[in-house]
C-alpha cells in the first residue's frame, strides 16, 4: 500500500526541521515540505536540499510574493489595519496566504493531512487551520506541539537544538540567540528567548545586531528624504512618477524605510489564545505605506465614510490577527472597504528621517478640500455662511441642556 502523504509548512528553521523528521518517523508517511517564497530572501538558501535530507520526499517552493503583495498586503492597507494600535500584522497576513496553497499542494498530491510547527501557546496554529477549515474542511491537521508525545519528547528549544545535532540537521538556533524570527515581504518579527523579559531593551546600541531590515534611527542618514508615493483608488501604483506593481513597491519601500531606521516597533500584543506575548516588528516599507495611505484619504475620502470605515478598523483589524482572512465577515467587510476607496487617488509626498515618516504634501485630482470654503479670510464662493453655526450649535446643545437641567434639579 503507498504511504500517507502529509503536506508540511517548512521553513527550514528549528521547529520544522525537527518536525519533518519526527513526523517521518512517528507517521511512517511521505512528507512533502512547502514553503512559500513570500520574501525571506537568502533565507530560502538551500532549503530544498536541507529539506531533502532531513527527509522529505518532495519540496515545493512556490515564489507567492506577487500575489502576497496584490491580494493580501493591499486590501489590508486599504482598510487601515493597525492591531492594538501598533502591530501591522505582518506574519498576521502572511498565514492564510500560507495555508491556502498548502490546501492546493494537499489535494493535487493526494495527502490526507497538512502539517505545521505553531506551538499551541501561539496565534499561528489557529490561523492555519481557520484557513484549512475555510478552504478545505476534508483534510485532516496535525499540530506536533499540541501532541502530548511530541511535548514530551521536546519539553523545550534546547531538547530540539540537541535532536538537531544528533541527526545532522543544521540550524540556526542556539543558545546564544534563542530568540524566533519570521520575515516576509512586509516585515521580520522577533520573539521569545531573552524578549520574554518585557524589560530588556532590543533598541540598546549592543542589540543593534538582532535587526535585519532597518538601522537604528541613531544610525540613519543626517539628511532627509523624499519620496512620492501616487494612489489610484486606495493602491499605490508608482514611487516617485515610476509606475510600479505592488511586490516592487514594497520592495523599494522597504529600502527605502530601512535606510532611514523606520518601523521599528516593540510591543506586548494579546494572543488570541488568551496570553499576552511580547514581540518586536521591523516594518520598513509598511510603516511608509500606512501613513502615506492614511494622508491620501485624508484629503479624499467622504468624512462619514472615512469615520464608518475607521469604526471598523479594530474589527478587521481582529479578523486579521485571530485567522478569519477567509470568513464570509472579512469578506463583507472588504467589500464595503474597497466601495470606501474609490477616490482614494493622488499623490502624497513624505519626509523620511531618522525614524519619522513626516508628511509634506498631498494632491489629488478629486480631493474634497476646497481652501475657498476653508480659508479664514472671506469666502469667495459664499458657500458657507458662518451664522448658521448659530442654529447648528444650538440643535447639538439642547439635549445637553436638558440633560443638566436634570441633574441640577437632583440638587
């Protein structure tokens, strides 16, 4: 009888390397390793021979960053995701992307289960298998760190450093820089090992090395930059007059971002599994992204539909982060997302210095700021007639009014 195939996210790191030959020989099945080229650049150095021979019987490294970019990084940003007020979901985004090729690999191989190294402590595992569940509810899951043969055998990192080395498993990992790193196109993540201690401070100039993307701000160019970022409906479609596909202004954006130390971010977020978990971002190319978004409808977007979409930024913001990419929900709520940004086109011009993204300009074709309305000198066109501030205040105060005077009849 052929062996059961199962379909494993690989990324050559600690866990999914242990993984892969623990699933082999526990499962006695085929396992397919997958990654997802979705920007880690020389991270994906030899992964196909390391895979090969750690076990796998076949590899898939599938290049997604274009469609990482166009289908999943721009809707998020058109509907101004920003997590807990910080966080701007960068490995939040990358999983359901992740998982839903998984799915495809799955059923044209004819595996019966995928697999994945999120421990059971993390938000990973419940987007993979929210987004299995949405795509592909016949196949089966299996999550090792939740298997009580696999926590025993692997109480922690240095149980699987020294399964690593007994097997000939190159690594990474080790004692001396413990901590997990994730990196796509629009950020790295660093957690766990000595970040666990909410005190210490990764920005300390003897730290410096941990970041990959950026530089500090401290080390960042004494001269500013320019950069033009153009819009065409909730999109930026070029840098600086060059028109560009989504991957490639991310790509720019990043370098851009990381010259002049932007994006950094520190940060203790709450889990969806209940648990607060500290973790530091670096988002170079998103952090600009974000705010030239925001300026761009700040002269362009209707004030009760920008107010209506902000309303339910915390809301996405949550589908996002808790693994809901696929629900009927998120898609609702990017429909009437995509409706807000319609006019959302122009060109906002930014500042870029020692860590600031400082706005320094913005124009559009279709904005909604008339400075003849606006002005504090006469307005020409008389479209605004400042006595009738007079009954407008009056309306919104009565019911204030009325409600003093109650409370002062109490007395």
């Amino acid at each position: 009888m052929a062996k059961e195939k199962i379909v494993l996210a690989y990324s050559g790191g600690l866990d999914t390397s242990v993984i892969l030959k623990w699933l082999k020989e526990t499962y006695d099945a085929e396992i397919i390793a997958f990654t997802a080229d979705i920007g880690q650049k020389d991270e994906l150095d030899g992964l196909e021979e390391k895979a090969l021979a750690t076990g796998a019987s076949k590899v898939y490294i599938d290049d997604l960053r274009a469609e990482f970019a166009k289908d999943f990084i721009y809707p998020m940003f058109q509907a101004g995701t920003l997590y807990e007020g910080q966080y701007l979901l960068g490995t939040s985004i990358a999983r359901p992307l992740i998982a839903k090729r998984m799915v495809d690999i799955a059923r044209a191989e004819g595996a019966t289960a995928i697999a994945h190294g999120a421990t059971g402590k993390g938000n990973d595992q419940v987007r993979f298998e929210l987004t299995a569940a949405a795509l592909a509810p016949e196949i089966g899951v299996i999550a090792p760190w939740r298997l009580e043969a696999f926590r025993e055998q692997f109480p922690g990192r240095a149980e699987m450093i020294a399964y690593a080395e007994k097997h000939g498993i190159p690594v990474t990992a080790s004692a001396a820089k413990p901590y997990s790193t994730d990196r796509n196109l629009l950020h790295i993540s660093f957690e766990s090992g000595m970040l666990e201690d909410p005190w210490f401070d990764p920005s300390a100039e003897e730290n410096e090395d941990m970041y990959v993307l950026s530089v500090s701000p401290e080390r960042a160019p004494d001269q500013a930059e320019y950069v033009e970022l153009t819009f065409e409906k909730g999109d930026c479609v070029a840098l600086n007059g060059e028109a560009l596909s989504p991957l490639e202004v991310m790509e720019r954006l990043n370098e851009l971002g990381g010259k002049h130390g932007i994006g950094r971010v520190d940060m203790v977020e709450n889990r969806f599994v209940g648990m607060k978990s500290r973790g530091v971002y670096e988002t170079p190319g998103g952090t600009i992204l974000f705010t030239a978004h925001r300026k761009m409808e700040s002269l362009t977007m209707d004030r009760e539909v920008m107010h209506l979409r902000d309303s339910l930024i915390a809301k996405y913001s949550q589908l996002v982060y808790n693994g809901f990419w696929f629900a009927p929900e998120r898609l609702a709520l990017q429909a009437l997302v995509a409706e807000s940004q319609k006019n959302v086109s122009g060109v906002v011009r930014l500042k870029l210095y020692k860590g600031n993204v400082i706005g320094a300009g913005v124009k559009s074709p279709v904005s909604l700021y008339n400075p003849d309305i606006a002005t504090m000198e006469a307005d020409p066109s008389q479209a605004y007639d400042q006595g009738d501030a007079t009954g407008f205040i009056r309306l919104n105060a009565l019911r204030l009014k009325v409600s003093s005077g109650v409370e002062q009849s109490k007395n």
